[in-house]
C-alpha cells in the first residue's frame, strides 16, 4: 500500500476504536440501574415471592 493510504487506514481504524469506547461508555451510562439490574439486586424478591403463591393457587383450584 502507498504511505498516503496507510495513513487514512490508520486514522480511520483509530476514529473507529474511539467511536467504539464512546457507544460503549454510553451504552453503560444508559442501561446503568434498569428494570432488570433491579431485579437480579433482589428489590422485587416479595413481588416475586406473592406471584409463586398465585401460580400455586391456580394450581390447587385446576385439581377442585
């Protein structure tokens, strides 16, 4: 390759890892604390412990 290509090729490949980091660090910022972080932390454990005894009720009333 000629020298002037090698250089765009580089410049292009190092505006593309930083484009790369910048998507990464917003995607971070943007997914930090949803719904589903809050659930595997355990917030909606007693939510989750009611919705077992509503499957477990319509269980017991299938067999009636």
């Amino acid at each position: 390759m000629a020298e002037p290509a090698k250089k765009v090729a580089q410049q292009t490949e190092d505006r593309l890892e930083d484009l790369a980091e910048t998507v990464r660090k917003k995607f971070d910022k943007v997914t930090e604390g949803t719904y589903r972080d809050r659930i595997i932390a355990g917030r909606f454990a007693e939510d989750g412990d009611h919705a077992g005894e509503r499957g477990r009720a319509e269980t017991e009333c299938k067999q009636d």
